[in-house]
C-alpha cells in the first residue's frame, strides 16, 4: 500500500516535471516552511528570502536516525531576481528577513529544510534550474495569518510579472496530518476536501480566514496550508486556478498534488517511501470506536463516497 501511494506521488510530480519542461523557466520559486533546520526559537522569521549563490540540504531525515551526507543537494539561486523580489515585497510592506549565507541553526549538519531540497530531484532531474528559495514560518506561534499569506501570494504575483524572466511557482506543504503529535492517524477530510475544492475553483481567498480561529484541526501539518494560500492568492492574481492531479489519503499521511494551468504550479510533498511507515509513532490510546480492517477510523471510511470531485487524473 505504501509502495502504491509512493508510485502515485511520483507520477504526480512526472506530470509537473513536464509541465516543467514544456514551460522551460529561467527560475523557480519554492515556498515551504522550514520547521526548525534552519531556524530556531532564537529566531523565527515570517517570511525569509535566501540571496545566497546556492543552497544545499539532505533529503535525509535526523527524525529517523538518518545520515545527512547520504543525500546531500546543492541548488543554484537565481540572486539577482531574489535580491528583485526582496526589494519589492518589502517595498509593498511585507517585512521579509533575508540571509545570504545558509547557516543552520537547528540541524546544521542537514542543511535547509526538506520542502527545498527533497522535491528537486522530481522536479528538475539535472537540479539545472536556478531557484528563489523563500522561508515561511508556518507552525511556529504567532504565524502569519491566512490574509496575510494570500495577499503575499497576490503581490509576489505582481512582482515577478515586472521581470523578463520565465518563472515558475512551488510550493511544499501538507494537507491535514499530525504525524508525531496527540492526532497522529486522524484526517480531517471534510476541512482538506474544502479547502481544495476552493482551490480549484479559483476561490482560494476563502482560506483567508483559516487561521484566525483556535482549533486543533489548523494545527500540525495542516499549519502548512498558509503556502498553499500564498500559491492562491499568486495564481488568482494572474486570473488562474488549480486543477487536480491526484490525492493520497491514508489515516497516518495525506498527500495531495495540484497545479494551476499556466504560470504558476503548487504540489505539496511528503516524504514517500517504504522508510515513511517507519517514521510513523504508534498510534496514541483512544476509546475504541469502529474501526475498519485497516485501521481507518470509520468516520473517514464513511465519508469516502461522498467526495466532490471527480475520479483521479493520472492512473493506477
């Protein structure tokens, strides 16, 4: 089962890879969130852009006891726009950090965060496309608001249509999950199903308000949506929406990929491996209630047939 997620995500990103290829950028955008590599308590920007010459990090993980120089990647940065979209959001008020060194606080010997380095490999297989990494803090409290995020999304829009360049858009974040903490195995379908399907229909400034409740669903992974609402809120400035590519839904993980014709493209990524079932805790004592032979909880189960959206668009 874990092998057939696997081979799904992949064939996800295929899709984007092309989708790549066929656009032929001269520079690639990457948001996601860093959750403590290179950033710590001492210091948790918003919103960070890095104007370095190139920045490396493993796909490995140190959650699993994993050796970090088993799989180092370096990326080249496109600093000259990185420096032009800096200067330019914090023209428009956003007051971004920036770093021109990558210096790792948290898990120095790591590098930056995997929703960097992780998903180039799938994207750009000779890594031959210079990118614009940009940090946004999504779990650590206070975070930026859902407004905030898209109306950062809408003007990151803006600037990068100033430039000559070809450019494309990436972000990496989560759906609903908690893997690790007090929901770990708990989905929150009729949230992720909402939150998409808005996405899809070029309303993604209904997830504007997401985060300015207390709840325990908008916490863990699904903290990671506030890129995906930078994405929207960049997409939807250019006149365009999401269309799906296809979801992986499973108690303990969710996946999800997605990518807006045209410009700009979103996927989210997990690690999907063999070694993810390992990384998984056991799940915590909870009163028993139906269960299904998997071990879903019924209430997910139940809930299956009635999603919204049309059958998958890549195949089994």
């Amino acid at each position: 089962m874990v092998r057939d997620q696997s081979d799904r995500v992949r064939r996800g990103f295929g899709v984007l890879r092309r989708q790549l290829e066929t656009f032929r950028p001269d520079a690639l955008v990457m948001l996601g969130a860093d959750n403590g590599r290179v950033f710590t308590q001492a210091h948790v920007p918003q919103f960070a852009t890095f104007l370095g010459e190139e920045i490396w990090g493993s796909t490995r993980l140190a959650e699993l006891g994993e050796e970090a120089e088993d799989d180092i990647v370096r990326l080249q940065c496109a600093g000259e726009l990185a420096s032009f979209a800096h200067r330019e959001l914090v023209g428009a008020g956003f007051d971004l950090n920036y770093s021109q060194l990558l210096r790792p606080v948290g898990q120095p010997e790591y590098g930056t965060a995997p929703a960097f380095v992780a998903p180039a490999h799938l994207l750009m297989p000779q890594l031959d496309i210079p990118v614009l990494p940009i940090y946004v803090n999504c779990r650590s409290r206070p975070a930026p608001s859902g407004a905030r995020c898209y109306a950062f999304g809408r003007t990151l829009a803006e600037v990068l249509s100033e430039r000559p360049e070809r450019i494309a858009l990436f972000a990496s974040g989560g759906l609903s999950h908690d893997h690790g903490g007090a929901r770990s195995g708990w989905v929150d379908v009729p949230f992720d199903e909402w939150a998409l399907d808005h996405l899809a229909r070029g309303k993604g400034a209904a997830l504007q308000p997401i985060f300015e409740m207390e709840s325990d669903s908008h916490r863990g992974g699904s903290a990671e949506l506030r890129v995906w609402t930078i994405v929207a809120g960049a997409c939807e400035a250019l006149g365009s929406k999401a269309w799906w590519l296809t979801i992986s839904r499973r108690t303990r993980r969710q996946q999800g990929l997605a990518s807006p014709p045209g410009r700009s493209m979103k996927a989210t990524d997990r690690r999907s491996s063999e070694r993810l079932a390992t990384a998984i805790p056991p799940e915590p004592r909870r009163p028993r209630r139906g269960r299904s032979r998997r071990g879903e909880p019924e209430c997910n189960r139940r809930r299956s047939h009635e999603s919204r959206f049309p059958p998958w668009r890549l195949p089994r």
